[in-house]
C-alpha cells in the first residue's frame, strides 16, 4: 500500500494514503501566484469543479484565473473512484418522495448532461483519458427488500433513465437479479483535469497551484502570500466552501468513504460498473452502498477498484469500526462478491451529503450576487461537478438555466426533507455523544507512538498525536470553523470534524472546508508553533 509523507508534504493530498489516480499521474509543476491580478472571474478549487468551471467559461470568452491551494486534484477528485452515472446515490423513488416527479425528471436530465458534456469535451479537446461508456450494475444488498429493486425500475424510467431489468448481473461470483443502467461512463480523473488544464492555459486562461485563497468576498482573494486578485465573479469549487460560515454547513453533512484497489486476472471481469443497495442495517440516510469498477493496471492484470463503508465524519458509526479497519470490511465484502487477488492500494475520501440529495450549485446565500458555490456533491460529484461548469457559466453569462432553481444553494425544503434531516441530526447527535473526557494533562505521558487523543489541559481541550518517534505534536482541539471540538482520524492521520466536515493534519494545516485557517500548534514544550 502507498502513503505519501504526509504531513510533511500535506499538498500531495488529503491524507497520507496514495489513491491510485495520484500514483499514475504526475501533478503538473508548482506554479505559485506572485503578483496581484484583475480578471473576469476567479475561481478558488482546483478540483473537477473549477476545472469544468474554468473550461465552460473560456469557451464562452471570459478571462479566468483559477488558485489551487495544493496541485491540480489533490482534494477529493484524485481520491474519487470516478464512475459518471445517471444511477444516483439516491434512490429515485426517494427523490420522488422529496421533490416530486417533475424535478426528478430534471435531476436525472442533468447527470445525462454532464456525461454526454464529458464525452464531448474529451473528443473535441482530444484528451487521453481513458473515457469509456460502460454498463453499471445495480444489486440487491441481502439487508434490502426485493421489492425496491421494482420500485427503482418503474421510477428511474419514469425519470427518464435507459435501463432494463437482468437475471443475472455480469461479473458477480454468484447468480444476482439487478438492474442495468445503460450508457454510464469512467475515465482517470487526473488524466482528464490534467487535460483540461492544458486546454484552458492554451486558450489563456491562467492557472496558480500552491497557492491558498485566505480571503474570499465579492472583489475577488487575497492569498495567503499576501496577493490579491481582483475579479468581476468569484467562484469557490473548494467541494465545501470556505467561504461559508451561516448556511450551507447545515444544510449538509460529511461522510468519509474507503476504497481498495485489488489485481484481478486481464479481462477477467467486463469493463462496468457495480453497486449494491446499500445496507439497511445501519440506520442512515442512504444505507451505506459498495460500488466498484475496473481499469486497465497492466499486460497481465486490470485493477478492481471497490469501495464503500462510508461513515459520517469523525467515526460516528454506531458499531464504532475503527477508521482502518474498514479497509479489511470492503476487502471481505469484495471477495464475496467478485474474484480479486493481492491488494496493492487503499484510500479513503471525504463526500458531502445534501439534506435533501440534491448538490448546492449557484449563487453563495446571503452574499453578494456575483459569488458563486459548488458543493453537496455526495458521491456523485464527478456528474454534478461537470455539470456546474455548465450552470454557473451560464449564471455568469447573463443566461437563463433550467436547472438554476433546482439546484441553487438558497432553496430549503424542510418540510419535504424532515425526515431526511431528522435522520441527519440523529447521526450528528450520536458524534456529539462520542467525545472521549480525559480529565487532566497527566494523560499526555499514556499515549503511545503513533496515537492521536483529545486531551484536556488548562481549561481547553486540545488534539494530541505522538508520532511514531515519539514526538507529540499538539493542536487546539476547536475547529476553526465554529468550534467543534475534532476528532482524530487514526487512517489518514488527520483530525476531523464531525461537525461540517473541516480536517487538518496533525500539525494543524487545514485540508478540508468550511474551515479555511489553521489550527494553533504547539510544540511539546507548550510553545505556539503556527496559528
Ligand atoms: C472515495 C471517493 C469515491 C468517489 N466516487 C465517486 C464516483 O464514483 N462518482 C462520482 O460522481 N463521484 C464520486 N465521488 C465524489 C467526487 O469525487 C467529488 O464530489 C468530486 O471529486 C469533488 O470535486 P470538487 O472539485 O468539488 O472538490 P475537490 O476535488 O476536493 O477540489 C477542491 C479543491 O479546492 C482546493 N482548495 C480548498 N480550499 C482552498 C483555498 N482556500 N484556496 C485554494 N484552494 C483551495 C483543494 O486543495 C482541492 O483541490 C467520490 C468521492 C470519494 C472521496
Ligand atoms: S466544520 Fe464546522 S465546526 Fe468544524
């Protein structure tokens, strides 16, 4: 398994293990902003948001400048498992119950869009990234009833989905009923953001990495280096604004989510994708689901990606599995169901879950009009984010979108999501309950190499990890966003907040929003390190 030198180097990506996306591509060349700038519109997030962001925009002739905080998809897209599908995390007999049949319709139009936007960029723009339409397999989990795969088919159709019922799901080591969605997609996600980097520098569109936005408002940024750039639009693809302290973060809620790559004979398996219905043992808003695919690895093998076991940030999960240990429960449910061999890579990634299934893509709530946000993407981002391009262009071209009411950031509807977000509050309540209450400093010498704690000293509570040789590296425990207290994430070796999804590392560097600053640290002597 690879992990990077993390936090050393806690650009590479958000956390220590290495996806295999971040192996087999290399980042382009830090390239850090210098100067200060004026420009149509900035966009902060270098992740397939402000990307597809970035490359919609030029098309239609805006002046861009995008900042990158790390390199180009070092945040959840080069941790992604990047199937592109109209088969949605949310079931569409539940989005009808939410949002009626209508706007489900609208739902399932958009993420056609954004694939059929995909296929046609990668052609005209002649981008090697192994883009494939591939079929993607919907399975019954043993906890479901079998009833529910009926109901998705009637409803998916009435949404307006190319599918067909099977008797038997290709690929499965056992004979399974499931549902086929026709005409879903897959590609190596850095290799396209690599790709439409070149095309947006090509058509002068500018593009800083290493570089942090600290300050966001209406005129544009301020990096951390001190530049600013001035701009008309200002759109933040940061996959949870850092710009946003009073909405959004309670209208959404952060899972993390594991994932293996396995070797598996050549040709072995079709090229598709596969996903079970979710576990309806565990009590959460969409029942956690296993989804996996394969891509090409080398002459003799192809790598089987799977992942699932998602959790709500901070190890909520009632049965309190530990961080790394789900590796072990995707590998069993993998072998059980599909053949595989040795395991060569493992990485977990952090997706936010909207109250109500839909993404957050529009203008920033309460700010000024020419702020704009992407966010809520949950496990189907690669669609939504693509498909962002699209919409916020046309928001920042004065022209009219049929999907901006649907999914722009201002709507609430509580009333048809209670019990979604009664659910939510449930699962948010269960963390709170969780902080471990260490009564004094004394327990600083009981943590071990390698250990993360929450520790209370001096009247504050503070994130505590002994590195593996020996040395304790100590933050304030209180979440720079609204001052949850963190949790520590033992796999990624991260502190993480069950609150609204922010995570730093154990130095204290921020790597997920809505927090946008760090963490005071402190040296084993007491001393304040970085604020
Ligand atoms: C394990 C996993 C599997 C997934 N599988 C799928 C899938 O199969 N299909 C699917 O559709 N979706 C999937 N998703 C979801 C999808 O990958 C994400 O929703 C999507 O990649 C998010 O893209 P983004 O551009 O919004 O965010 P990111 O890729 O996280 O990009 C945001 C960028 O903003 C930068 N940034 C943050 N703050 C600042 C700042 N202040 N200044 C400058 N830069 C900043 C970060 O460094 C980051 O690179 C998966 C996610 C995970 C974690
Ligand atoms: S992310 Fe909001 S308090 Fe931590």
């Amino acid at each position: 398994m690879k992990t990077n030198n993390y936090p050393e180097d806690p650009k590479l990506t958000s956390g220590r293990h290495i996806s295999y996306w971040t192996d087999t591509e290399n980042p382009a060349k830090e390239n850090p902003l210098k100067e200060n700038l004026e420009t149509e519109v900035v966009i902060v997030g270098g992740g397939i948001s402000g990307l597809s962001v970035a490359y919609c925009l030029i098309q239609s002739g805006k002046k861009v400048v995008l900042v990158e905080d790390g390199f180009i998809g070092s945040g959840e897209t080069g941790r992604t498992t990047a199937h592109l599908v109209t088969a949605l995390d949310n079931r569409y007999y539940d989005l009808e119950k939410i949002v009626g049949e209508e706007k489900t319709k609208l739902i399932a139009e958009s993420h056609q869009v954004a694939i059929d936007f995909v296929e046609d960029t990668i052609k005209k723009e002649k981008i090697d990234c192994g883009f494939e339409r591939v079929n993607g397999y919907l399975f019954l989990h043993p906890s479901d009833k079998p009833e529910s795969i009926q109901k998705e088919l009637e409803a998916a159709v009435r949404a307006g989905i190319e599918m067909k019922e099977v008797d038997e799901t290709p690929g499965l080591l056992q004979n399974k009923k499931g549902l086929c969605f026709l005409n879903q997609a897959q590609l190596h996600p850095l290799k396209y953001l690599n790709g439409l980097c070149k095309v947006i520098e090509q058509k002068g569109g500018k593009i800083y990495t290493g570089t942090h936005a600290s300050k966001i408002n209406q005129e544009g940024i301020i990096t951390s280096e001190g530049y600013a750039i001035k701009a008309k639009h200002v759109v933040v693809a940061t996959n949870s604004p850092v710009n946003d302290l009073f909405t959004l973060f309670s209208k959404q809620y952060a899972y993390r989510t594991y994932v293996i790559g396995a070797l598996v004979k050549k040709n072995l398996l079709p090229k598709a994708l596969w996903w079970d219905t979710g576990d309806f043992n565990i009590n959460a808003k969409i029942p956690p689901y296993h989804y996996v695919r394969v891509h090409p690895y080398n002459d003799q093998y192809d790598l089987l990606i799977s992942g699932g076991e998602d959790h709500p940030n901070a190890n909520t999960n009632k049965s309190k599995v530990k961080e790394e240990d789900r590796y072990k429960l995707v590998e069993e449910w993998t072998r059980s169901n599909f053949p595989m061999e040795e395991i060569i890579y493992q990485w977990s990634g952090q997706v936010m879950e909207p109250m109500d299934g839909i993404a957050f893509i529009g203008r920033n709530p309460f700010d000024h009009d020419n702020v704009y946000i992407i966010t809520g993407d949950s496990g189907n981002g690669m669609t939504h984010c693509s498909f962002a391009g699209l919409l916020i262009s046309d928001l920042i071209n004065g022209k009219e979108n049929k999907w901006e009411k649907l999914y722009s950031p201002s709507r609430f509807t509580l009333n048809k999501s209670a019990p979604v977000f009664k659910q939510m509050m449930n699962e948010f309540i269960s963390y709170t309950k969780q902080f471990p209450n260490f009564k004094s400093a004394e327990i600083l010498s009981s943590i071990k190499n390698g250990e993360g704690k929450i520790v209370d000293m001096l009247e504050q509570k503070f994130g505590v990890y002994r590195d593996e040789t020996g040395l304790l590296n100590i933050v304030t425990a209180e979440c720079a966003h609204l001052k949850c207290t963190l949790a520590w994430n033992s796999d990624e070796l991260s502190w993480d907040c069950g609150c609204h999804g922010s995570r730093f590392t154990y130095q204290g560097k921020v790597i997920n929003g809505p927090a946008n600053s760090n963490l005071h640290a402190y040296s084993e002597k007491g001393v304040l390190i970085e604020a």
